[in-house]
C-alpha cells in the first residue's frame, strides 16, 4: 500500500521557511523521499509505512525546531 501525506508547518512567513520548515523538509529527505514542496505545503508519497514512520520523525523534528503547529493530512493509496 502507498501512502501520500501533505503537511503544513506553522508559523507561516511568506517567501522565508523559517528552521523549524527545513527541518521538515530535511527530515523526509533524509529519509528517502524527494518532498514535493509548494507555497504553502509541502507531499511525500511513498510505501504508506516508510510515510507514516517519515511523518513521525518530521514532527519531532518541527517541534524541536520552534515550530508551533502542523496541520497533516495523510492519504493511503491502493
């Protein structure tokens, strides 16, 4: 089964992705996967288990990084 997730990290600064974004971004690529990353979020897709472990990481990571909110939306694909 394949999985997509799209996440947002708070706070939000148009045009400047403060550390507590890269770290997000930094996370699911040392992971493995290639973030899909757009104005105001960010999509990993891949097998749903290796997304769901990413997810977890990246949010530890955000959290670490000063981020105060996520907003995650998470897609299991045939």
């Amino acid at each position: 089964m394949r999985g997509k997730a799209e996440f947002t990290v708070e706070p939000f600064v148009d045009a400047n992705p403060g550390p507590h974004v890269l770290a997000a971004i930094d996370e699911v690529r040392s992971r493995g996967f290639e973030p899909e990353i757009g104005p105001f979020g960010t999509a990993i897709t891949g097998d749903a288990a290796a997304v769901t472990e990413a997810i977890a990481a990246m949010l530890e990571a955000t959290r670490a990084a000063g981020a105060t909110r996520v907003a995650l939306q998470i897609d299991f694909l045939d």
